[in-house]
C-alpha cells in the first residue's frame, strides 16, 4: 500500500513536467484566418496568396511545425519553415554557425502568435524573394486562388472556430 501511493508521488511531477508549457494540439490556422493575420500585421493584400500557399505547403498551416534535419544538421521552424541555419538562433548548442539574422530565438517562430514569425519571413523574402521556399517554384508560382472571400462582409470563416469550420465542411 505505501508502495503505490509513492509511486504516484513520483509520477506526477513527472507527468505535470512532461506536460506543463508543452503545447499538446498545436494551431492550425485556418486560411481566411492566417489571411486576416497577416493583412493585420501589414502584408499587402496583393501578396496574401502567395504567403497562404508558402503556409499550406511548408507546414499546412500549423504554427508549431519543426522540420526534420536538413543535411546540414539545420531544421525549419513555424508557419513559415524558417531555418535554423541563416535566420533565427536555434535551441540548443549546433555543429554548425547560425547567423541569425532575424535577431529571433528559433522557439519563439513557433508562437500562436505569428508576428515574429511573419516579420522574420517578410525580411528573407525582401532579401532572397519568393525562391527562398524550395516549395515557391512548383505550388506557388502561378495561379493562386483568390483571398477575397476573406474580406467579405459576413464571411462566415471570420467568426467560425477550427472545430465549427469542420463540422461545416463534413455535412
């Protein structure tokens, strides 16, 4: 008796240690939803498909998406599969030099929160352009589907949840 009550001492902080501040459904945005997030944090509305597209394809709209290793030992971060290497300030201690350049732990790209995220992205777009996505050339460079039914008055997407939007979709 005294044995497995010790025992359960024992599990618990272990249990609320795995589990505390470690995010256990990461969002996944919707795109009308990411559409109007990124036209708050000034992308013009011109380059909003092209953003979506980088989105679906690089982490399908979730926002807690870490890439498996490159070849460099590098991984991508966040909506936007940001790396490692050249962008943001990994984690833990690499093999490699990460430069850094958006001034941003690596951590903080996979935030619900997506400004860091976007300023960091629209900074390597403004320095590489579109091709820094290995998925721009073959999904994104093209015809987009138009955002406009984003913006419309009354869209149902605007005040609709993930959960809401599926049970829609599944009828």
């Amino acid at each position: 008796m005294v044995r497995s009550s010790w025992s359960k001492v024992r599990v618990l902080p272990l249990l609320w240690f795995l589990f505390h501040g470690i995010p256990l459904l990461a969002i996944r945005l919707q795109p009308c939803e990411l559409a109007g997030q990124l036209y708050i944090l000034d992308v013009p509305k011109s380059e909003l498909p092209l953003w979506l597209c980088i989105a679906e394809f690089e982490s399908r709209f979730n926002t807690h998406v870490v890439g498996q290793a490159n070849a460099d030992g590098s991984r991508d971060y966040g909506l936007f599969q940001i790396s490692d290497r050249y962008w943001c300030a990994p984690p833990n201690r690499t093999e490699y030099y990460a430069f850094n350049d958006c001034n941003v732990n690596c951590t903080h790209l996979l935030s619900d929160d997506i400004t860091m995220a976007v300023q960091c992205a629209r900074l390597i777009q403004k320095q590489q352009g579109w091709t820094a996505w290995s998925v721009y050339p073959e999904f994104c460079n093209g015809t987009l589907d138009a955002i406009d039914v984003c913006f419309q008055p009354g869209n149902a997407t605007e005040s609709m949840t993930s959960d809401e939007l599926a049970e829609v979709k599944d009828c």
